[in-house]
C-alpha cells in the first residue's frame, strides 16, 4: 500500500501543513521539523502526487514529441538528444508515433493539449498541416518547435537544416573531384528532394550531361531494393553517370548494391553522394560518403527553444539554422 | 485564451455539474440538454483537464517505456509496437531513454511512479537491477512487465525470445548446408551471448573444428568495424572455416565487410548468419541469412500484458515465450 501525506503527519506527530512546507520549501519550518518529516518521508517511502502539484503549479512538466515514423532510421537519434536535455530539467517526453499521417498529426496535438503539456516538438511536421495555417494558431496558445519540414513563409518556431547548402556542398564536391556526368536521384513529392533538384539543376548549370531519376516511395525500407532494380537497368545504358548524388543514404545504399549487382566497384567505376549519414551509412563496405543531418543538434537546439519559449512567455517567434556537413568517406573518388 | 467548464456552463444555461455529467457520461441528463452542452463545448473549442480527470479517477492513462538506447537498431521497432497497441486504448507513453546505466534505470522507475504512471514496460532491463531482487518488489505495487533481459528464478512479468531454439536452429541449418568448420563470434559479458555459445558447443559435439572469437564490446556501431579487423586478420590464417555463426547482426556485418576486403566472395567463398534481423540486415548486399528477433511481437505481447494487468490487480505472474525464425536471405549456402 502506498503511503499518504496523512501517513507522513502522523509518523512525524506534525499536521499535514507542515509536511508539504517542507516539501515544497515555500514557508520557514524548524530545523528539527523539518529533519522529523524528512525521516518519515524517507521511512515511509512516501512519494508526493505529481499529477496534483502540475494542477496546483499549472505545470505537467511533460512535454510531447511527435515523430512520423520512430522506426526511420533518422529521428531516433533526434529524440535521444531532445529526452536528455528536457530529462536535465525535469521534463519527461511523451512520444507519439503518427505513422506519416497527416489526422494522426493532428490527434496528437490535441490530447497533448488536453494533457496539459508544458510544449510540443514536432519532427518533420506534415507539409499540408503546415500549410493550413492551424500550427500559427496553435502556437499562440502553447509553446510549440517544428525540426525540419516545410517551413516557408511559416510564422513558427523552427530548428532546420540548411538541406540547400549541404546539397551545394556535395555537388561541388563531384565537380572538383573531376566528375562531368553526375546523375541526380530523388523520390516523389517532398520539399526537400525539390529543393535538391533545384541545387543539382543550377550547379550543373551549362553542363550537357543532366540525368534526373524519380524512384517512387523514398524513405522506407523497400526503397534501397527498389533503388536498385531502377538502377541496375539504368547502368546497362550507354551513356552512363561516373557519380551520383542522391537524395538520401537509402537510395545511395541502393545505387552501390546496384552496382555490385553487375561488377562496378565503388568508387574505382562508380561514385555515390548520399544525405542524412543514417547509422547504416558507416556500416557498410564502402563507407557511405554523405551529408551529415546534425541529427543530435537539431534535437539539442529544438529542446532548448522549447525550455526558452516555456520559461517566458513574451519571447519572439525564433528560427535556428543549421549548416549540413560533408563527410567524406569511401564511396566517392577523383577521375581525372 | 483556454476555454473553462464555467465558459461552457454559462453558453449553454445550465450548471457546471451538468456539464461535467455530459462529458463524463455518468448521470442521466435530457436529450436537449446534453445537445446544447454538447454545442457550447464544440464552440468554445472546451477540453477537459486530463490531469485532474487522472487525478480523480486514479489513473493517468500513461505508460512509462524504458530502453537502453533508443538509437540500437533493436528498440525502436519494440517501442513502435508498444505505442500502437497503448493508443488504441487511450494510452500515452512516456519514453525514458538509460544510456545502458543501472542507476538511471532505477531513477527512471522511480520518477515514473511519481508521476502516477499506470503501468511500466523495460526493455532489456540491466542485469544487476533484476538480480537484486528489487523489480520482485515493485512488481508488488504497480503493473511491470520485462522485455527479454536477465530472468531466470526473477517472479515478475516477461515476454520473452527463446534466443537459445533461435541459435540451434541457426546451427543446425549450417550443419546441413555441409558446413564442418563453423567459426563463433560473440561479445564479451552478455547472459545473451553466453546462452549462444552453450549452444554453439552442444550441437558441434564432438566435431574438432571449434573457433570462439570474442571481440570485446558487441552491441555499438563501432563492434562492425572492430568485428572486421579481428576478423580479417582471423581470416588470413591456414585452418578458415567454412561459415560463421555470430551473436548479432552488427558481428555478422564486420564479418561480410572483411570478407569484402580481402576479396573472398559471401557466400561463395564463405557463409554467414547473424542474429536479430535488424533492419541494416536487409539494406546490404548481399542481404545477411539471421534469426528474427520478433521485435514488434515482442513490443505487442508486452503491451497486451501490461494492460490485463492494469485491467485486474489479481491476474497471476505471466511468461510470454516467443520463438524466433531463421530468415534465411543470400548470406549462406550449400556446400558439398
């Protein structure tokens, strides 16, 4: 049986008043009170109701993550850094799982609310929520801090990366390591595969050779196999690529199996540019040269938004930019 | 500003007690009259305080979920499985995240009961924390079940992979490919590993080709490239064996990358199993034959537990024992 405040009073022969003085610290009590109740809270194994004080104090000291996809090899890493700088503060995260669905989005945001959370992180927030306008409402009414996503002209808190310069850097990249014939990978609909494409367009600029490949699906598992039979066809073309830069690891996973698939070695016949740097990316045989997503920072600086926007109320609208990283690793090689 | 059940009261003419008898469903109220409590409330965009409804009800409809680290490969499939079946019933999780430490684990229980959480759910407890006899106790005071981890002679709740019919069957499929030599890898102190190397021993019995290779820490993104090494160099020596069976995916990877670098072809040249089926398991080529770990089963049948327990306070101690499955993909085959 759980023991009560009433338990605690009666242990310490002191009226329940005097237990919750000392526990919450907020009225001068005796010394020799104070060291009575603690030994009887510590005897009892008493612990106070938190669910109470957060109705007294207005505070949940819970706040809620909402990812689209917790199994994504990307937003586990996000999470991690959000629940250990929110863990330092006292806060406990609720995760919510919206399996890309754009009601599920929605749901979430209002049992959140309706649990009284401190605040919100949401992880790649669902482009047509974000259109709509509703996440300007909402976050007039609780703190609230998007990572990524569609973001343009979005009066929001946003943590992003700069995906645009990351994507400059690795075209330059292949065009100083000599490569004139670099196709470009992207999957369907997404701001940012458009947003790359626009890069590989403008980089490329007068170049002759331009070679845009749109594989479906592309952020899930089956997307590395489906990479690779679209892939595979395409590397028994005559005018094949000497790189590639594709829009993420897993259609880069996709491209270098595709090669082994017919006899090209990467990188000796084959150069491969992926984005994101995914775990997967450095466990393969050749390491994944890619564009690092910052993933812990964009949880670090996203929590400590949140902590900000929590602790004072006035703070103005904020947006943090992130500059994506180039790491070269052993999928990629100069041709002269 | 948040609507109050006073707003909702004075909009539809009537008293706070019907209003909260409405919402609560618990006392007869007139058709009319539940229509236009049931108006005011969509238009003043009322939502009840879920932590004094908690409060009242004894029940925070919240699980606390405690892994590890939510960035293995392993977890996040579990967790995705455990928030699925919870939110169908109302349920929210609240995910703590260890870092492999004992301490934080038990720091963890302990804030989760403060905040009142329904129940509990760990994943691969630590082994000291549940051979200390402490889980038997709070068992005791709130519903707990353990996902796999340390359990034998412990009387608490688990769901459970006979890991050890998963490794003999891994074996013995080696066995009748007509493999002789067949090379153990394993990490160092894991009940886990230990099981499988029993194993290992008891089906090669009295065969003169036995090779156990322990390569030190085994369940970080590091044990692929460390594996590799050790291997490689393994691999240079005379007496080479015809297979590998190792303890997890990450082992199996550093060994196809070694077999990569000094240009022996898997499975040609060598087969090899791995254990777990994470998801990298499936993004290499070739795809690694393993043992299914069952990790979203696993995260179903815990949840399915956790909730007959919060649902009757006298249901027994359960054990849920799950078989994995050989998955067998293009890391293996036949030999004469």
């Amino acid at each position: 049986m759980k023991s009560t405040i009433q338990d605690v009073a009666k242990k310490a022969g002191v009226s329940t008043t005097t237990v919750s003085r000392v526990m919450n610290n907020n009225y001068p009590v005796k010394k020799e009170t104070r060291i009575k109740v603690e030994s009887a809270i510590k005897k009892l194994n008493f612990r106070p109701n938190i669910l109470a004080r957060g109705l007294i104090h207005k505070k949940s000291n819970t706040i809620g993550v909402i990812v689209p996809s917790i199994t994504n090899l990307f937003f586990p890493t996000v999470v991690k850094a959000i629940e250990a700088i929110l863990r330092e503060q006292g806060y406990f995260i609720y995760l919510c799982n919206t399996d890309n669905k754009e009601d599920e989005e929605i749901g979430y945001i209002n049992s959140l609310q309706d649990r009284q959370v401190d605040g919100i992180i949401v992880i790649d927030p669902q482009t047509k929520n974000m259109k709509s306008g509703l996440y300007e409402k909402i976050s007039k009414e609780i703190p609230l801090v998007f990572i990524n996503g569609y973001n343009k002209d979005v009066n929001c808190n946003f943590v992003i990366n700069d995906e645009e310069s990351g994507a400059i850097e690795a075209m330059r990249y292949l065009i100083k390591s000599g490569h004139k014939k670099i196709a470009f990978i992207r999957g369907q609909k997404s701001y940012s595969y458009d947003l790359k494409e626009i890069v590989y367009k403008n980089v490329l600029n007068d170049s002759v050779y331009k070679k845009i490949i749109n594989i479906g699906e592309g952020n899930k598992d089956s997307t590395v196999d489906h990479t690779m039979e679209i892939i595979q066809r395409f590397l028994l073309t005559e005018n094949r690529p000497s790189a590639f830069f594709c829009c993420n690891d897993l259609m880069a996973l996709g491209v270098i199996n595709a090669c082994k698939k017919i006899g090209l070695d990467v990188p000796e016949d084959m150069s491969i540019i992926g984005f994101d740097n995914i775990i997967t990316s450095r466990l393969v045989e050749p390491k994944l040269t890619t564009v690092d997503q910052n993933m812990y920072d964009l949880g670090v600086n996203a929590a400590k938004m949140l902590l900000k926007n929590i602790e004072n109320e006035n703070v103005d609208i904020q947006r943090k930019i992130l500059t994506p990283q180039l790491i070269i690793r052993q999928s990629t090689k100069k041709i002269s």
